[in-house]
C-alpha cells in the first residue's frame, strides 16, 4: 500500500514518471500519463514490462486470480440454470447460448508448447508422487513392422501384442479364400487396389462395367430386408446415411434404366457402393443366418469395387466419405479377433481427413440447401463421435480438434425416440470425452485432481428418460412408459456402457498404483477414490452385460465389442481378491468375477475368443484360491508356475515381450440369467471411515442419494449413515465360504447349491441379493444399486446444444501442485501391475 503523502507536503513526480524518469505536471493525473493512455493508475500506480516488451499492470497475478474465481463462480450458475431449466423444458435457456457461454473463456485458452521447460522443472514433474507410468504398449517385430496401443486401450488389444494374432481358433478364417469362388478374380483385384492416383488402363485392372456390378444386387425383397435389418439391429449405433438418402439411391440403382449409366460417374459408383455396404452389414447383423457369414463379406469387397474405381482422393465425394464410414463400421463388426483393427484404423482415418470441410457449418454458403446442410452435419458429428470412441478403446489420439469446428449438431436436444441418442452421444462426445482426450488420455499423466473432476463431470452428465434402462439406479422402474423396440433397447445400454467403459480405463492406472502400493488396506491410499470407481464400473458393465443378453441375446452376441470390456472388467474384480482378499469388496468382486466369466462363456464360441476365456477362468479359479486360503488364515501360496502362465496373462497389461502359450480347459458353469447390480458397502463405521484416503469417503456419499426404485428385484431401505457398520479392509463378517469353480461340478444343482459354513444355501446371485437386503446379520454392510444417471447438477451438466469445454479447474496441477510425466518409471502401472496381479 503506497504511503500517505504527508500533510502540506509538496506533490512528487507520479510513480510512472518517476519509473520512466519524464518530467511530471505533478497534476492528478499528470499530462505525461494521459498522453500515454495510463491515467487511471496516476499517481500512484505503474506499469511493468511484460513479454515482448509488452506493458501490463503490476497487480496482474491478482487480477487473473479474480478473473479465475469469476469464472468459476460464473460456470456453477450456469450448471445450476441448465439443470433447474431442464426440469422445465426441453428447449435450452436464452442465457445458455453459444456466444454467451464463450464469455467467461480466457483470453489464451492453451499454453504455448514451444518453449521447453527448464530441467529442474522437468526433473520434478517426472519425479512427482503422483506420476504412472502408462505408456500403453508397443510391439516391434524383428522386420521393423510396429503396432502400439496406448494406456487407455482395451486388454483386448494388449492381448494381440504377445500373441501375433494367435488368439483366433487354428481354422481356417480368411474368407477371400472362398470368395474365390464366388466373384471374379477383376473384382477381387480392383477391390484390393486402393486408388492413390487414376488407374491406367492395363490387363491386371481392366474397368469395371456397371452392370458388372449390378448383377450382384439382391432381388428388390432382399435388399429391402436386409436394409431394414441394416437400421434395427447396427444403425442405432452410428448412422452416417440417412433413411431418405439410403432411398433414393435404392430407387436409383433398382430402376431399370441404370444399367445404361456409366461407372465413369464417382455420383454412381460411390452410391453403389454404400448401398452394397448397407446389404454387407445387414447380412452380417441377420441372426436368420451365421454370425460373420461369407454373404456379407460378399457386399463388402463388391463396395470396395464400387469405391475404388476411380481415385476419390483427388475429388471427393460426401458418397465416398459415407462409403469409407460404412466400410469402417463393417469392419468393426467383422472384427472379431481384433486383428483388423489396423485396416479399420487406417480407413477411418482415410475418411476424416478426405472429409474435411464437412467441419465447417455450410449453412452459412447461402446456396446449399437446408437437406444438404443437415445430411452434411449428421455426417460430420457421426465421423466425429466414431473417431473419439475408437480413439479411446485403442488408446490413440483423435482425429478432430473441436477448436477448429463450427459444425452444429444436427439434433440440438432432441427428445424424440429417433434421435435422441444421436443428440446425446453427439453431445457426451464434444462435452466430456474431448476433454478426456485432451486431459486425461494425453502424452502427459493427468493430475489426481484432473481425473476426480472429469470422473465427476461424466457422472453429472444427464441422460434423458428415453434412453434409461429401466430399473437401472435412479430411473424410474416404469412399465411400458417408453417403446422397447430392439433399437432403443440396444441404444439404452450402450449410453450406459460408454459411461461406465470411460470411467473404467480412466481410474484404471491409479487403481493398480493403489492396490500396488497398499494392499493391504487400498481405501486408504491416495488413490482409494480410485479402487471404489475401478470396482463399481467394472460391476456396471458385467451386470448391464447379463440384462443385455437376457433381454436380447442372439443380437448381443453379434456385438462382440462389448464383450470385450467384460475382459477389462475381469482384470480389475479379480485383482481385488487376489491381492486383497481382505478388503471387504472382496467378496463382491468375486461374485461379479464368477458373473463376467459365466456370461462370457456363453458367448465366446460365437467371436472365438477362447484365448480369452481360458484367460479369465484362470484368473477366477486363482481369485477362489486367494479369498479361500485368506479366510483359513493361510498366507496366499504364490505358485511358481510355468513361464508360458505368467508371461500369458502378462499381455493383459500391454508389455512388450515374447509369450509361450500354454492353453488350459477349466469347467465351465452355468447360473441363473436374471441380472443384478454390482454393489458397493455402505455405510461405514468411525472407525473406517478414520481409515479411508482422502477423497474416499466423499466419493462413497456421491452415490448415497439415489431414488429407491433403481434395483431390479425392487426397493431396499438403506441404513442411515451413522450406523455402525464395520467395513475394515482386514475383516468381513458374514461373507459365506465361496468354493473355488472345481468345486461347482459344473452342473445348475451343484452351482446352485453351495452351502456356506454357515449353513447358509443359496446360488451365486441369491447370495448377493441376500447381501444386498441385509440378511446376514447386523454385522454385514448394506449394499446400494451402483447405476446411476447424471442429474445434472454437479458441474459438467449440459445443455445438449453447445460445447462449453471448461473444467474451471488448472490442467496441469495435482494435488500437491505438480504434474506427472509419463516418462518415469517410479510408479506401478497398469500394464505392470496385471503382470503381477495375474501371475504370483
């Protein structure tokens, strides 16, 4: 604070003349600094030199400190708006609109990168405590051919590191072989030569005629039924071609006129060509017939044909990008072993960069027709939501940055039963898993704060009732209230399984950390947030499995790559038992454990992943063996076991290293399909609550105020939160003896009639459910149902129309204000973590 000038004292030169050392007027403010265009700060205020010579005011840490706490403060009335408005009506707030939620955005949004951070500095982040070291995983082969997944990745892809794509069954899968036989060897041969440049004529790739490729086109009540197939059992996911443009170009091509078109036309081949990819994923999804029949890959390299013949780079077409999407799609169908997932890397990628322009809003080209603006938006934000799942599930980085698009969504808050998943995954896309690209999935480590406050985000994220699972946490257990048609069905547990699939791999690394550095008691490590998160998403998705393929199973069993998360999902319940079979989530997570490998077991022979299979029942029986000896006060006898085992489940974790398989056959049971909740205990006693990490207990309580009707078997009351309720990580009363899957004899009777030594009867899932209503005495932990959907009223709600991508949080900062590299090796990871978890 400047000094009180004394009383009859003469005036000095203003501090900013004194600084400059100009003559003063000594006038308030002075001529010198209204010349300058600094009066406001005469007489006492000064500026000082910023970067680049730039004058700044001296307070400047201050004042962005205010504006930081402003905009916070600004951000929370918004999501409190957008939340109480929702409730109103479906149609956003004036007050929530693009160009006002803009405003409390600073100036400079993103650090410069091109500077270097001193070495101390670099030094220190690498070394911070809250470092993980989750490099993902890379395979080199001795002919310099490379393939990497990244952190995030699917345990499924780390799988294909260590196995050189062994985990598809011996027989023989290559269906060009039998095509063969069925199309000529020119439409093989163009169908395989990707167009960089226009192809001259030779004798290998002679032009094809159109009504080469007309003559494979179903008769018109075929196509017809396999295009509806097309839209009731794939296009809910992802539906880049609108029904009327899927119309027309059906009229088109089954006009008889058409055969006198040329294929010279890139507006008829490229047509062609998406209507044979319609017929190729429809014969794919018929569950009349074979999964991954040689029918649809037919379709599939005719549209290739189609495509190729003329090089669409040069001048594409939205045809060609629609085509490419769909290609893409059908790959991701067909995939079942995983091993194709570098082709349909590479051709996605293909598409979103011949797709440029489709980011930019064309509604502002006054002379394109409002159609063409909408099937151009619907295109752009389908090649954007595909681009960021499947970034996510091979731990990659995105193609889009939303920073360079202005594209609208062509459903802003769409409620209707069409479209309102289409909205939602548009909107969950650019508003949550942008920022878990950019901040949690990055080069760089995120802070513990960074991923408690996304976690918190995805979780407030509202879902609207038409797209809620009934009975499912807080929805409403309704009856016939909503149309249950196989699309909605099918779209209601994947808006669940994203969140939850996201939730997973984003505390997955923390997890290992905690249950690696406290094993003992892993709730009361820094990282015990995480353990609760891991568990409680890893049960969401087994138990939303079981109700999928209860409900629809022939479909679900066509949509290997969900199953494939319930591999994650095994990792991390049957890490919990095996190296804590003391935590009281224990038991719990081996009955989700028991649950995942049952189920999986029902479908694994239809995408062949018996690779996978055996994987899991070798860790459920070792889960058995750990809890088993835990509770005869045994210490766990860690098998030295044949080097093949251990390096087997090594892969789990993406390690780069060379695996001996060594397969093995254990029973398989069979239970009960009926569905039920993974539950986490609560409530907690003092004593431990005095034992959790900071940030646990805080978590836990996020959960406690759902509505009572969210549990299939109907409503529970939960016990009040003071009562005591000893969840001690070192001790479990009333957990029945679980007997190891060599115990079940394999049989419905001898699954289902496990006696504990108790005397307690009961199946696996009366078990839990009798946990879960409390019938074991005043000793055991009440459980509450772990779905849940986001209210809105944590920040992170949304509107369903703009994307506002703020945290209100510093990026880079953790805990202890530092940010982890993932260069270092101080810290367990994941990938290290599953090398020990699965294997001692």
């Amino acid at each position: 604070m400047p000094k009180r000038r004394r009383k009859g004292a003469a005036r000095l030169s203003c501090a900013e003349c004194r600084r400059l050392k100009l003559r003063c007027d000594r006038a308030v403010p002075c001529s010198s600094c209204v010349k300058r265009g600094c009066s406001a700060i005469c007489p006492d205020g000064s500026l000082t030199t910023g970067q680049g010579n730039r004058f700044v005011l001296a307070s400047t840490q201050e004042l962005h400190e205010k504006i930081s706490e402003l905009a916070n403060r600004v951000r929370s009335l918004e999501d409190a708006l957008r939340a109480d408005h929702a409730q109103l009506t479906s149609e956003p707030h004036p007050l929530l609109n693009d160009d006002l939620l803009k405003i409390k955005a600073p100036l400079q949004r993103e650090v410069p990168t091109f500077r270097s951070p001193p070495s101390n500095q670099t030094k220190d982040e690498e070394g911070g405590p809250e470092v993980v070291d989750a490099f993902g995983s890379l395979s080199i082969s001795l002919s310099g051919r490379t393939k990497y997944f990244g952190h995030s990745a699917n345990s499924w892809y780390f799988l294909q590191n260590e196995t050189s794509g062994d985990c598809a069954d011996s027989e023989n899968d290559d269906p060009l072989t039998l095509l063969q036989e069925i199309l000529p060897a020119q439409i093989l041969n163009r169908a395989a030569s990707f167009p960089i440049a226009e192809i001259p004529p030779s004798i290998e790739l002679q032009p094809i005629q159109l009504r080469d490729l007309l003559w494979y086109l179903p008769a018109v009540e075929q196509a017809s039924q396999l295009r509806a197939i097309y839209y009731r059992h794939a296009a809910w996911m992802y539906n880049p071609v609108s029904s009327d443009a899927i119309d027309e170009i059906f009229r088109t091509l089954y006009d008889p006129s058409v055969a006198h078109l040329t294929t010279h036309d890139p507006v008829v081949s490229h047509g062609l060509s998406i209507l044979f990819m319609i017929l190729a994923i429809g014969s794919l999804m018929d569950t009349s017939h074979s999964p991954y029949n040689l029918e649809a890959e037919k379709y599939h390299q005719l549209a290739r044909a189609a495509l190729f013949q003329h090089a669409f780079i040069r001048e594409p077409t939205v045809n060609a990008v629609q085509a490419l999407f769909l290609m893409t799609f059908y790959l991701f169908l067909s995939d079942r072993h995983g091993t194709d997932a570098g082709a349909r890397w590479a051709i996605m990628g293909i598409a979103t960069k011949v797709a440029q322009s489709v980011h930019r809003d064309s509604a502002r080209l006054k002379l394109i027709d409002t159609a063409e603006v909408q099937r151009r938006r619907e295109l752009f934000w389908e090649l954007y939501t595909y681009d960021s799942w499947q970034c996510l599930t091979f731990g990659r980085p995105p193609s889009f940055s939303l920073a360079h698009v202005d594209c609208k969504m062509p459903f802003p808050g769409s409620t209707d039963d069409e479209n309102s998943y289409h909205a939602w995954k548009h909107a969950f896309t650019s508003e949550c898993m942008n920022l878990l690209h950019d901040q949690a999935f990055s080069a760089k480590t995120p802070s513990y704060a960074t991923v408690l406050q996304l976690d918190r985000k995805m979780r407030a994220f509202p879902v609207p009732p038409v797209l809620q699972v009934a009975g499912f946490g807080s929805s409403d257990p309704r009856a016939n209230s909503y149309p249950e048609t196989v699309m909605l069905m099918l779209q209601r547990h994947v808006v669940l399984a994203i969140r939850e699939a996201n939730l997973l791999y984003l505390h997955r690394s923390f997890f290992a950390r905690a249950i690696n550095d406290h094993p003992k008691d892993p709730l009361g490590s820094p990282y015990g947030t995480s353990v609760i998160a891991a568990y409680r998403s890893a049960g969401s998705l087994v138990a939303l499995m079981r109700n999928l393929h209860t409900q629809l199973k022939d479909p679900s069993e066509r949509i290997w790559f969900l199953w494939t998360h319930m591999f994650s999902c095994s990792i991390v319940l049957g890490s919990i038992v095996t190296r804590c079979p003391s935590l009281s989530l224990a038991p719990s997570a081996l009955v989700q454990l028991d649950s995942a490998c049952e189920l999986f077991a029902k479908a694994a022979h239809g995408f062949r992943a018996a690779k996978v299979l055996d994987i899991m029942l070798r860790l459920q029986q070792k889960a058995h063996t750990s809890l088993e000896q835990w509770r005869r006060g045994l210490a766990l006898q860690r098998e030295p076991g044949a080097a093949g085992e251990e390096d087997e489940l090594t892969v789990l974790g993406g390690q780069t290293r060379l695996v001996k398989k060594e397969p093995i056959s254990p029973t398989i049971i069979d239970r009960s399909p009926h569905s039920h909740n993974p539950v986490v205990p609560l409530p907690l006693s003092p004593a431990a609550e005095a034992r959790l990490g900071p940030g646990v207990l805080d978590y836990l309580t996020s959960f406690g105020h759902q509505n009572g009707g969210g549990h299939p078997h109907g409503q529970h009351h939960h016990q009040s939160f003071s009562e005591a309720v000893d969840m001690s990580p070192l001790s479990a009363p009333g957990y029945p003896s679980l007997m190891p899957p060599s115990a079940y004899g394999g049989g419905e009777g001898a699954y289902g009639s496990m006696q504990d030594s108790n005397g307690m009867m009961g199946n696996g899932h009366g078990m839990q459910h009798q946990q879960q209503n409390g019938t074991f005495g005043p000793g055991f932990p009440q459980y509450f149902p772990v779905f849940d959907y986001g209210s809105g009223e944590a920040g992170g709600a949304h509107g369903m129309a703009g994307v506002d991508g703020g945290l209100g949080m510093d990026e880079g900062m953790g805990v202890d204000g530092r940010r982890g590299s993932t260069g270092s090796p101080e810290a367990m990871t994941w990938n290290d973590f599953v090398n020990v978890v699965a294997m001692n």
